[in-house]
C-alpha cells in the first residue's frame, strides 16, 4: 500500500496505490490523521484510481475520514473508485453521505 499525500491551501489530495486491508487502513488512517489535524483543510480526496482491492477495512477507512473532516467543518471526496470498490461502498450505504466525486463536484473543484 502506497499514498502519495499532497497539500493545497484549504485541501489534502491522497492518491492511494495498492490494496487497502486492515493493515494498510492502520497506516494510511495515522498518516492522514496527522497531515488532516496538523493544517487547516475543508477539503480531503481520496483517490482511489489505483487501489486493486479492499475490504471491509476501507470502508472504516473512508467513514472514520468522514466523520474527522465533518468535525473540522470540512468534506470528504471519493474519486477514481472502480466499480466493484464503488459497489462495496454503495453496499456499506456510503453513498447516503454524498461523497463520490461527480461532474458538479469536478466543476467545482476546478473553480477553486
């Protein structure tokens, strides 16, 4: 498991690579805990285009991010997903937090 963390004024963008178990959500959680809670962000994406599997520790993974950034007044964006993470997701019922990246969202992201 990789991530590849880049800061923006306002914004973190994770790009995450590999497979996300319970292991790799332990070491991706603490890593963008600490980059989250050291800045001033109202704005986390996660990247998913390069994540090949995950299991039910990515769910906790994403839901835990959620939940910090809503407490620091800010939002989550999952982008990138691939269709089989996507469902796992959906299934979870993440998909009632809005967080999925759409063209509105795109749209407005570049107009930041």
């Amino acid at each position: 498991m990789e991530v590849n963390i880049q800061t923006e004024p306002g914004r973190v963008i994770a790009r995450l690579r590999g497979e996300i178990d319970h292991h790799a959500a332990i070491r991706l959680r603490e890593k963008l805990d600490r980059v989250i809670e050291g800045g001033e962000y109202s704005l986390l994406i996660l990247d998913f285009s390069e994540i090949s599997f995950m299991d039910s520790s990515g769910i906790g993974l994403v839901l835990g991010r959620y939940k910090l950034m809503k407490r620091l007044g800010g939002h989550l964006l999952v982008r990138g997903a691939c269709s089989r993470i996507l469902w796992m997701m959906q299934m979870a019922g993440l998909e009632k937090l809005q967080i999925f990246e759409t063209e509105r969202t795109k749209k407005h992201e570049t107009d930041e």
